[in-house]
C-alpha cells in the first residue's frame, strides 16, 4: 500500500455512544471485539480508496446484463364501448368503481 494512512482504530466510548444511538443493547466484554472487527472494517473500505480504477468504465453490475426489452410499439387502441363491454358496473361511459375515501357513502351496495 502506497503510503496511505489506516484509519484510526473505534474507541470504546464511539461503541457506546453508536449503540445507544442505535438502540443496542451491549454488554461491557462485546465492546472490544466489536472496536476490532468495526477497525477492520474500516482499514478494509480505506484500502479500496488506493485501488487504481483510471481505466474501469463505470457500470451498474460486475457482470454484463443483457436484458431483453420489448419495442416500444403503439398498440392500436379501442373503443371506449369495447373496453367498458365486460366491466362489471358502469356509469354512463364510465367504470363504476366503489368509493376508496374515508367518510365516503357512495360505493357498490354489499349486493355488488
């Protein structure tokens, strides 16, 4: 590694106040442990920071996905009579649907 400082080690008391933040219950002997593996955590997000990427594209997946798209193709469209034909209530041209808003009466009766 090419003079990059480590990052500094987790104290004890950053474990405490990051646990109580997070609402974790912590017992006193869990606390180095944890300050060792958060520290190497750490050590390890900071040696990516000295890996020479110049030449890498940017891209969204390690593997190429080559997803299979359907055209973009108008459908023709139909009558507004063809698409009510088979809707189970309507309203003049429009469907009849029940009322979703609270405090709303107007909604199919339980008969459908």
């Amino acid at each position: 590694m090419s003079g990059h400082t480590p990052p500094p080690r987790i104290s004890a008391d950053e474990i405490r106040v990051t646990a109580e933040m997070a609402r974790l219950l912590l017992s006193e002997s869990d606390i180095p442990k944890l300050s060792d593996e958060l520290s190497a955590i750490l050590a390890y997000a900071s040696s990516l920071a000295e890996v020479d990427v110049t030449d890498v594209p940017p891209m969204t997946h390690a593997v190429p996905d080559h997803c299979r798209l359907r055209g973009d193709v108008i459908e023709p469209h139909i009558s507004r009579d063809a698409a009510l034909r088979n809707a189970p209530q309507r309203e003049s041209a429009y469907f009849a649907v029940p009322a979703v808003f609270a405090g709303s009466d107007e909604g199919f009766d339980s008969e459908g």
